[in-house]
C-alpha cells in the first residue's frame, strides 16, 4: 500500500504544509522514501541532493512562522536537467556539458525556492532536450512506470515518470515540439504548454536571438489539473529583463477550478495531415466526448494546419542553429545523430525559408482564430502512438505509414507547438494493455484559465488520474 502522504494531490499537501497540519520533513521524507524505492526500476529522478541536505532544508522550512510560507510550501521538486540549480551540475542528458555544479539558479528553481519548494534534485531528460524518448549517454533511460520495459516519452520524461510514480508531488518541465504533452499522455499525467511568455525565459538565456527561439516554453505538470494549474501559478509571472513576458498576475491560476463546463470543443482528430494508432485516438476522442457529461457538447470541425509542419520546422530548425553556433564543431561531432542531424538542417536555412516562414505562421494564425469563432478549445489525441519499447529510439512507421524522419510519430504535438496556443494533455484512459493515453486541448492565446476550467470539467469526467502504476 502507497504512503499516505504521497497518494496525496500537490494541492492538499501544500494546504497541510502551509497550515502546519503536516511538516515539510514529513512529506519530504515520504518522497524520498518512495525515490529510494522505485527510482533504481524508473530512473527518473538524477543528480539527487544527499538526504541529510534535503532535510535540513524540510527542517530550515518547518521554522518558518505561516507569514513566510509560499504556495509550494515544504513541497519536494526536481528541475528538470536543461535549467541551472545552484550546487548541481546542469548536463542537460549530454557527455559535451560539463558536472560542474551551477553557481545560481536558474528562473524556474528560484521562482520554486521562492514559493518554498525543496528541491531534491534534477529530472532525467534527452541529449539537449532532443526527441520524445528519454535516453542518454549520463545518466541512461528514463523507463514509464506503468510498464518499465516502455519509455516514458519527452523530453520531460524524468518528470512524468517521477509524477506517475508518486515520486514527485508536482514537476517542471519544457516544451518546443510537445516534451511536456508527450511524456504527460505517455504516463498518464498532466502536462501544460503555455503561451508563449506565460513563463519567462530564463534571464541567462535571452540573447539577440531569442524571439526566433520563442516555440520553447517551460511549464507545469501534475497529476491532476488543479495541480498543474497550482505550479503555473508559481512559474508564471512578468519579468523585466523578458519584454515579451505576459504582464498578468498569475494567482489567477491556483483559484480553485470547476467540475463542470458549458464550453463547446472541437474535436479536430487528425486534421487530414496526421496519421495515428487506432488506441490514441479512440481513447482521447470517446474522452472528449465525455464533455456533455459535465455540461459541454462537442462538435467536428476542419480548421487548416497544412502549413504548420513547415513553420515548425524551420522555427525549430533556427533553435538548433543556435546551438551550433555555441559548440565546437568537435562537440557537435559528440552528440547524437538526431542532435547533429537538427543542427544541419538549421545551417541550412536560408532567408527566403525563414521568411515564407514567418508569413505562413501568420497564415496559420487566422486559421486558429476562424476555429475558436466556433468553438472553446479544439481537441485532438496527444500522441499519435502509445508508449512503445525503451530499445526503440523512435517509431518509423504509423498504422502502416513510413514516417518521413524522426519527428514524424510526434507531428500532433508539434503542428500545435507552431500556432503558438496554450495545450494541456490530460489523461483519457488506458489500452487493454494498461498503457496511457492522452486528449490534447488548445486554447487561444494566452487563455490558460479559460484551459484549465475546461480541461478540470473534462477531467471529471474522465478520472483515469487516479490509478497508480503497480511497481511492486
């Protein structure tokens, strides 16, 4: 039997830590108990703190008078390994990343030690975040606890797999082309994808180049929504030296959520562009459906997203330029081939391409505004797949169709990436083979609250975030 503690939502432990009712040691201990348990099969969490470290800091937490203790007060988190932690390596999955431990934190672990989490170490993720399979040559691959011989997705994977297995109440993660939608479905978790600047980039990183580079966003994942929407409410938030940060207050998030909905989604399926398994994709639309349960109703529509895999493409493309230009051509010879592989194709680039670019993005702008003319939010599975065999770098072929490379099997994801919409993946059941699958929600720009009132009522209708993964 599960921990008392640990079976608990990041929501109730936080009203318990911040009351007293429960100690910060208390709750730390639970998780870490629970690491030292299932973390040797799972290997998700990486780069741990000692455990007398991490209990010093419960300790230093419990002291505090109700005055100072923040919305994720005594909670345990782990970064995940793209973003700095003072006192820990940052080697971003990657043998060319050095294990010097950071100086700072970076903005995602201050805005947690801000609201009072313990950080206990790092999430395991992809060489630089690259593809939806976490694997690599530092700490190894990442396995999904419903079924460890299949992968967890990602590249938040460490992060799913963490939250799946109650090892983590709550976890950050990054999404370019779906590395916090993928793993969130993959595990059966919840994983949002902000709007662009919802969550600032993190000050180290901005450059001249930093507008191209805006399809990355870092963002929440939970169990449940409301726990997702909890975290959003912590990372989320202005910053002066990031212009095109949002300028609303965040606490608009952690406001409780409804059951219920009179929101009309629009199931888009596979937009006559996408190819999918027949498991992903009856499951998130029977769970889409299941919105007239809780007051909604559901229609079929067709919006065009033709040219979304060529923006997303070339935007994505130029992140890797960048990368390029950072490392020593000798370096870039060190990664794997998918990384060197993204690097030429945005060497590439010429300025004509980027500019047809820009222009179809807009392009694909007034199709999602002519959508949400009719609808709330539009829905479509998550995955195009379900999870498949940790010894398989990535599908080539789809219900009998050859993927053109790589990034094909994770185009659901990635066309959606490219209208710039927030996109939370909820859990809409499991295969007769106990695997997880996903529904995908998206909202207009910069309508988290209006998503996660939705995604909370769909939720409800579809409770599968319950279940816990048998790791005995």
């Amino acid at each position: 039997m599960l921990n008392e503690i640990i079976s608990q939502t990041a929501v109730e432990l936080a009203v318990q830590t911040r009351s007293g009712s429960l100690s910060a040691r208390e709750v730390v201990e639970a998780h870490l108990d629970r690491i030292d348990e299932v973390n040797g099969t799972i290997n998700a969490i990486v780069a741990a703190r000692s455990r007398k470290d991490v209990l010093l800091d419960a300790d230093t937490a419990d002291a505090l008078p109700a005055s100072q203790r923040g919305a994720l007060h005594g909670l345990p988190v782990a970064v995940k390994d793209l973003q700095n932690v003072a006192g820990l390596p940052t080697r971003a999955g990657s043998v060319t990343t050095s294990d010097k431990p950071a100086a700072q934190d970076g903005l995602v672990a201050a805005r947690l030690r801000a609201a009072g989490a313990i950080i206990i170490g790092k999430t395991n993720t992809p060489e630089f975040g690259t593809g939806c399979h976490t694997f690599n040559q530092v700490y190894g691959t990442t396995s999904n606890p419903w079924d460890p011989s299949r992968v967890a997705g990602g590249s938040s994977g460490g992060a799913a797999a963490a939250l799946a297995s109650r090892m983590l109440p709550i976890a950050d993660g990054s999404d370019l082309g779906g590395s916090l939608r993928n793993p969130a479905a993959f595990c059966g978790v919840v994983g949002l994808r902000p709007s662009i600047g919802r969550v600032p980039v993190d000050p180290a990183l901005l450059d001249s180049s930093a507008w191209f580079r805006r399809f990355g966003v870092e963002g929440p994942m939970g169990r449940n929504v409301a726990d997702a929407a909890l975290l959003l409410s912590v990372l989320a938030g202005p910053l002066a030296d990031d212009l095109l940060s949002l300028p609303d207050d965040p606490s608009v998030y952690a406001r409780p959520l409804p059951t219920t909905t009179t929101a009309t989604i629009g199931w888009v399926g596979d937009l006559g562009i996408l190819t999918y398994d027949n498991d992903p994709f009856e499951l998130a639309k029977a769970a889409a459906g299941r919105v007239v349960d809780v007051g909604g109703s559901m229609v079929e529509i067709t919006p065009d997203l033709s040219v979304a895999e060529e923006v997303f493409r070339v935007f994505r493309g130029l992140s890797y330029r960048k990368i390029g230009e950072v490392l020593p051509e000798s370096t870039v010879a060190m990664t794997k081939i998918t990384v060197q592989e993204n690097i030429a194709f945005g060497r590439s680039l010429d300025l004509d391409r980027v500019m047809r670019a820009a222009e179809l993005r807009s392009q694909l702008h007034r199709s999602m505004a002519r959508a949400f003319e009719q609808v709330d939010v539009i829905a479509l599975p998550t995955t195009q797949v379900v999870p498949f065999p940790v010894e398989v770098e990535y599908p080539t072929e789809i219900a009998g169709q050859r993927m053109d490379d790589y990034l094909g099997w994770m185009m659901s994801n990635c066309v959606i990436t490219a209208t710039g919409c927030p996109a939370i993946s909820i859990p809409s059941g499991f295969t007769d083979d106990g695997l997880p699958t996903g529904l995908q929600l998206v909202a207009p720009l910069g309508e988290e609250r209006h998503l996660l009132e939705i995604a909370s009522a769909v939720e409800a209708a579809n409770p599968h975030w319950h279940r816990v993964p048998d790791l005995s």
